[in-house]
C-alpha cells in the first residue's frame, strides 16, 4: 500500500530563517507531486506541483521554492521566511494522470 | 468570484439525523470533484469522489448537478464520529485543483 510521510510535524521558526519541508512518498513510482497551504481559517491553496523529477510547476508567485529531487521525494524551501508564511503545510500524492489526492500528516510552521 | 464555496456552518445536528452539504463553483469546464473530510488540525482524508449519475458510499451519498453547477453530500443516520469539517474540491485540468473552505459539521449525543 502507498504511504506518505512528512516531516517536522510541527515548527516554530523566526523571521528571516531559512526552511525546508520534506515529504516522501511509499508505494508507488511516478506520482504526481503537490504542496499546499491551509491557513487558519481558510481553505487549501496549492503552492506547487510536479509531474516528475525536476518538473516543477509553481500556483502561487511568493518566497517558497518546490525541488524534486527523485520521483518520490518533494521539497518545499524558502531562504527567508516572512511572518505571513504560518500555515499548516500538506503534501499530497495522486497517480499520475490520476485526480485522486492522498494527504501527507502535514507540518504546522508558525514564524515568529 | 471564488472558484468553490461552501457553507461554513456550523452544521450541529443529532444522531441519527440526515444531513446535507451544498458546494457550488464557477467553472462549467470543471471535470472531476470530491468530497473530503478534514479532521481537527489533521490532514483532509479522501471521502468520496462524485460522479455524474451520482454515488453512494453506505450512509454517504454525492450527487453533481452541472446545470447549476454544485455538487453535494447526503450523510444519512448521522454518527458521532462523523463529526468533522467536510471540504469540496473541484478540479479543471488536472493539475488545478479548488478547495472550498470546508462545512463544520458537529453530531450531537
């Protein structure tokens, strides 16, 4: 069975500090890949997606940045973290070609 | 306009009521669209996806109206555990995915 895995689960960072979110998938090759963003009380904005290895297709002009390093390991970065970047982060997988999205843990990032 | 919306609610109801949940979009290109329900501070879980003849999934049931372009969810003989914020999510191209807001729904003892 596929599993998805995400880490730190939670993370408390000060402005100006660098980041680095990483998810990884089990189970399955070729995955589409996404990164989203929930923030306290709204709904689910998706940041990036990849449809293989070093594709990377950003939604959302800001100071994030999304790598792919291998086919079933996704990155997010930033090299400066702004106050507004508090979130809870959600990496999630679907086959490809597939619309059917499965949710990673997520990690709850609060920039202080 | 918002590509999805959703009625925030709070939905409280008893157990055992029926309850339903509306979630309208703009698109009329929209291809595919689910229902997930998202737990406190966890990560929103696949529910169901809807289909055009509509579907059922024991005491969940999902229905596409593309005329009036909304999609819904039926809960029948509501349990406590269902208890939880049930998010909509329209997709264009496959690659763009909409998320409403979410509808807080509380099962009453």
């Amino acid at each position: 069975s596929q599993t998805i895995h995400q880490w730190p689960a939670t993370l408390v960072q000060p402005v100006g500090s660098p980041l680095s979110l990483e998810c990884t998938v089990e189970g399955t090759s070729n995955p589409n890949l996404y990164w989203y963003r929930q923030a306290a009380g709204r709904g689910l904005q998706l940041l990036f997606y990849s449809v293989g290895i070093g594709q990377i297709s950003s939604e959302v002009p800001q100071n994030l940045s999304a790598s792919r390093p291998q086919d079933r390991q996704f990155i997010l970065s930033s090299k400066k973290l702004l106050l507004s970047d508090s979130g809870f982060y959600l990496c999630a997988w679907s086959v490809r070609g597939g619309y059917e999205q499965y949710f990673g843990p997520g990690t709850r990032l609060t920039v202080t | 306009r918002k590509e999805v919306e959703q009625d925030p609610g709070p939905f409280n109801v008893p157990e055992g009521a029926t309850v339903a949940f509306n979630c309208t979009y703009s698109n009329s290109a929209s291809q595919s669209f689910f229902w997930y329900r998202q737990d406190c501070r966890k990560e929103p879980k696949l529910l169901m996806s809807v289909y055009s003849s509509g579907n059922e999934d024991g005491r969940f049931t999902a229905q596409l109206n593309r005329a009036s372009q909304y999609i819904s969810l039926l809960i029948r003989d509501s349990k406590l555990s269902d208890s939880a914020t049930y998010l909509c999510v329209v997709t264009n191209t496959g690659n763009q995915f909409y998320f409403g807001t979410g509808t807080s729904l509380t099962v009453i003892p």
